[in-house]
C-alpha cells in the first residue's frame, strides 16, 4: 500500500516505545518471562513510527524476508490478526521470532528512521501480533493445508533451521519427518534458550503449527547411532537435510575442571531449560552454590549467569576482554547487571582448585590487556605476568563457545568437513548427493534467524532437485574440494 493511501498519518517523531520488564527484585527470583510485551496503545503508537517506506531496507534485511512494511501497516490499522497472517506467508515463528531474533542487527538496524530517531521496535511489533492471535486462540493454520502426498525429506534436528525448513516444504506438498537426538523438541531454542527469555507455551504452540500442517516429529531418534544417512534413503526419503546444531561444548582446558561444581554452559543450560532443574523437585539437578563463577562473555554466558542468580547464587560473569568486546546482546547484558549479577572484565581462568571430597572451592585469575586485533574482528586479550589473583567460587560454568556435534559426522565419512563443521556450497548442498546442511552444524555457534535462513534455502535447493530430476553432484568451495 502506498504511504499516501494509508488511512493514518506515519509520524517517525513519536518517541520510540520502551518495552515493559518486570522488576529486577522480581525476576531475579523467577523463571517468568522478563519482557511483559507491548500494551495497544504502545502498538499503536510504534506502529505509526514506520514510514511505509516505498523500498523497504527492512524486508531485505531480514533473513526471512518477512513484508515487515506491510504488517506494521495492519497493526497500525488495529488488526493484530491481520499482522500475524502477513507475518505467516514466510513464518510460523513470529511468537519466537518476536522474543529471541536479533532485530538490531537486521531489520532494525536498517530502519531508515533508525538513522535519526531510533529504529521502529519491529522485534516487539511481531511479538505483539503473535500474542494477541494466541490470546484470541487464533490457529494459523486451521485446516489451510491437506495431508502432504509427495515425496518424503527427512530433516536431522528439531532446531530452527529444520524447522523453517519444515515449513517451506510441508507448504509444498513434501511428505517431511523431523528426527531429534533429544526427547523434546525445538533444539537449541528448547535446550539453550531459558524459560524468562522464551516461554516453553510459545515454542510448544508454535512447534505444534507444523505438526498441524502435517510435519511428523520422531524424538530420541539419533541420526547416525539409531540409523544412518544411508538407511534413511533406503526407507524411502529422498533427500536430507542435517540441521544438528553446535552442541559439542569448549572445554576450559585448566587444571581442576574435572572437580564437582564445574559445568559446560551446555550441560548446565539443558539440565535447567530442558529438564527444569531450576524446580525444587526436578530429577536431574545442578549444584548451584552461593558463589557461582560464569566464564565468557556471550549470549549463552549471560543466560546460564541470569540462571544461576535466580537459583539464590552470588553471580560473577568473568571475561577475559572487555565490556565492549562482548558478543552477548545489548539488551541481556544491561537485564543481568539490573539482576544483580557482577562482571569481572580482563581476566582469565589459569587453574580451578578443590577440597578433600574433590568439589571446586576456588578459581586462580590472570589478568589481560588488549592487544592487536586478532581473526575474531577484536583487540586480542594478552596476559599480565604477575598478575594471578584467587576467587572463592562454589560453582563454575564455561561458556566459552561449542562446536558440532560428531556423531553424525564421524559415521559418514563422506561428508566433508572442516573442524567438525559440514562443509556446503551457496545452497546448502553438502558433498553427499541429496544431503544438505545448515545452521550451526555449519556456521559453529551463530544466531537463530541466520539458521532460519540456511533452512529456507536449503529447503529451496531440495524442492528444486526433486521436482527437477536427479541433482548434480554439489560444487563445494575449492579451498575444500579434493
């Protein structure tokens, strides 16, 4: 719709809408959700910031390539729903999406209006439509879709870019089943993502839509351990996609890391996000002392500190560079130092120490200068000599980065690989004929929407190769061929 026939004025000098929290007293005891999500009148506010530009920057920065544009119109317009239907044409995420997508460095930050007044809140416009259609017990996809009768795709991982992939071609008649190693599904966004920033609800409602559009989900499935890739097509799939994720944990490599009270983020994350041990009668619990020690400076860093906090711990986050070399989202940052939650800066751990029953009792530092800029984009962390300096800690979790997981790989040694991570071409295309690979498994740790758009394409590729006759062999980049 063209700006000039829109029944409302857009007005980018209303002041930007600040999205409600709860209380840091309170949330820091709670595993509620932190963000209380916009009220109508801040929708309607925000909404007419949008300048309904003629060439939107927003829609082609996001990965998704959601009309962005057009939805803020009809939110503007007060037809929640009709958001939520314009949003669906490309996603059935938007109560996710609206939560974890990192809009500041998408669809945010190329708002035009962003250069002078601050970006339209797009991230929390979309969380509002989502909500309100879920309020109103809106289903987006109410019959829309018959059974699916074509050919069948097996998807590898119930993470987020399996589950885009689902979509498109479950959307395109494809006959598509979802393999998880885990018994819940949603991968990282079910086992790393905590409840106060992701409501399980949202996520099990939103994975149920593709369950409704005729998706099978098959859980504690491993591919490569309960079947390999190569008896996946023998039962009659005709394609694969691996979208296994980075769920093989760096280690801190000191001494005294194998004491009781150490984690890896990944372990301390699942045991409270996936198995709830944050309750007081979970089966599977975490020690959580008074005094717990948070190693990295990342987004799963934050999370397992904002957890450890809300498990009645002094939390400490150490990072060996400084505040503005962090890699975590702004927004998680500033809502763990609200919380309570401490940060070391410049510092790194050298050696974990124990007692006599082997439970880790403190963590010897060093200290860091920056240095020259290294391959990470950042000024390097260089040790002081004769610095080292001891803390008191009772639990210890790293969070200092993950790799794929082998599994797969290590059983199909025709997949091509480089430092655990499957190596693909522009779509998606691994050196297996008819295997394709995205998210995580290939990019290492990344974000969310970037692993929504690596299965959109590679679901792209997919329908092309089965629609358009037997697919020729993958080009992989030259630096990895041969």
């Amino acid at each position: 719709m063209d700006a000039k026939a829109l029944p409302y004025k857009p007005n980018p000098k209303l002041p930007r809408q600040v999205l409600p929290v709860l209380q840091p007293e309170v949330r820091a005891k709670s595993a509620d959700e932190v963000a209380l999500g916009f009220a109508e009148r801040e929708v309607s506010v925000e909404a007419q910031r949008c300048l309904q530009c003629p060439k939107p920057a927003c829609v082609n920065a996001c990965p998704l390539h959601i009309d962005i544009k057009r939805f803020i119109s009809r939110l503007a317009q007060g037809d929640p729903e009709g958001a939520v239907d314009v949003i669906s044409e490309q996603s059935p995420f938007p109560g996710v999406c609206g939560r974890v997508c990192q809009h500041e460095l998408f669809c945010e930050d190329a708002c035009l209006i962003g250069k002078k007044f601050g970006p339209v809140a797009i991230g929390s416009l979309e969380r509002f439509a989502a909500d309100h259609a879920r309020l109103a017990k809106k289903t987006l996809t109410p019959g829309a879709f018959p059974a699916p009768t074509g050919k069948k795709v097996a998807l590898v991982g119930s993470g987020p870019a399996s589950l885009i992939a689902a979509f498109d071609l479950v959307r395109k008649n494809y006959r598509v089943t979802v393999f998880e190693a885990l018994h819940k599904l949603g991968g990282v966004l079910a086992y790393g993502i905590p409840n106060f920033r992701l409501p399980r609800e949202i996520l099990h409602e939103e994975i149920a839509r593709l369950q409704n559009m005729g998706v099978e989900f098959v859980t504690s499935f491993i591919v490569g351990k309960t079947a390999s890739l190569e008896e996946l097509f023998e039962e009659g799939f005709e394609a694969v996609f691996i979208g296994t994720g980075a769920g093989l944990p760096f280690m801190l490599g000191i001494p005294g890391e194998n004491l009781i009270g150490v984690y890896t983020a990944n372990e301390f994350l699942t045991r409270i996000n996936l198995m709830e041990a944050y309750k007081a009668d979970a089966v599977t619990p975490v020690r959580v002392g008074k005094r717990t020690i948070v190693v990295g400076g990342g987004n799963s860093a934050m999370d397992a500190a904002r957890w450890a906090k809300r498990m009645g711990s002094e939390t400490i986050v150490l990072f060996r560079r400084g505040r503005a070399e962090m890699r975590a989202r702004l927004e998680e940052i500033e809502h763990a130092e609200e919380e309570g939650i401490q940060f070391h800066f410049l510092a790194a751990p050298v050696a974990l120490y124990g007692d006599e029953s082997g439970t880790v009792r403190e963590i010897e530092c060093i200290e860091m200068r920056l240095g020259e800029v290294d391959s990470s984009g950042r000024p390097s962390p260089v040790p002081i000599p004769g610095s080292e300096f001891r803390l008191e800690v009772d639990t210890v979790v790293a969070a200092i980065g993950q790799a794929p997981n082998p599994t797969l790989q290590r059983v199909t040694p025709q997949l091509i690989t480089k430092r655990g991570k499957i190596v693909v071409n522009e779509a998606g295309e691994t050196s297996m004929a008819l295997v394709y690979a995205g998210g995580d498994v290939v990019r290492g740790g990344s974000t969310v929407i970037l692993a929504m758009r690596d299965g959109r394409a590679a679901a792209e590729a997919i329908d092309k190769a089965l629609s358009g006759g037997p697919a020729a062999a993958a080009e992989l980049p030259a630096e990895v061929q041969g």
